[in-house]
C-alpha cells in the first residue's frame, strides 16, 4: 500500500467514526457540508479523486483541524510571520 493510499484511508476511517459519534448518516453530513452524499461515503472509503476543497468541507463541519508538519515548520512560521 503506497503512502497515499494510507493516509486516505486512516483519514477516512476518521472522518467516518466523527460522523457517526455525532449521530449523523451520510446525507445529514453531506447537507451540512454542501457536498453530495456519495462524495461523503467516497471520502470514507478512500476513493482518490476526491478535490481538496470537498475535503476540507467535511472537516470543517466535524471540526476536525489538519496540521502541517515538517522539520523546517518552525523556520518558515519565523520567516513569514
């Protein structure tokens, strides 16, 4: 399994359990995010075609953050902050 191919998978799986602690199904998460319901259930098992902007919808709606990492983060935060 390629290193993409995990990270949407484990995304997946974690936007799918939020989902579900919240007590919502796929259309009631689709509605809240403006995005179709088979995008949510592509989203949750992984698909690849899924666009970045569609991605952050659903997170936002389960209030789940992204944060990037990498050994030059603190440099970078100093030289354009």
């Amino acid at each position: 399994m390629a290193i993409n191919d995990n990270l949407l998978e484990n995304l997946g799986s974690i936007i799918r359990y939020h989902r579900k602690k919240c007590g919502i199904n796929y259309l009631e998460l689709a509605k809240l995010a403006q995005v179709g319901k088979t995008t949510v259930f592509d989203i949750e098992h992984s698909k690849k075609t899924i666009r970045f902007n569609t991605m952050l919808k659903i997170l936002d709606v389960l209030n789940i953050t992204i944060e990037l990492k990498s050994p030059l983060m603190s440099s970078y935060k100093n030289e354009n902050s």
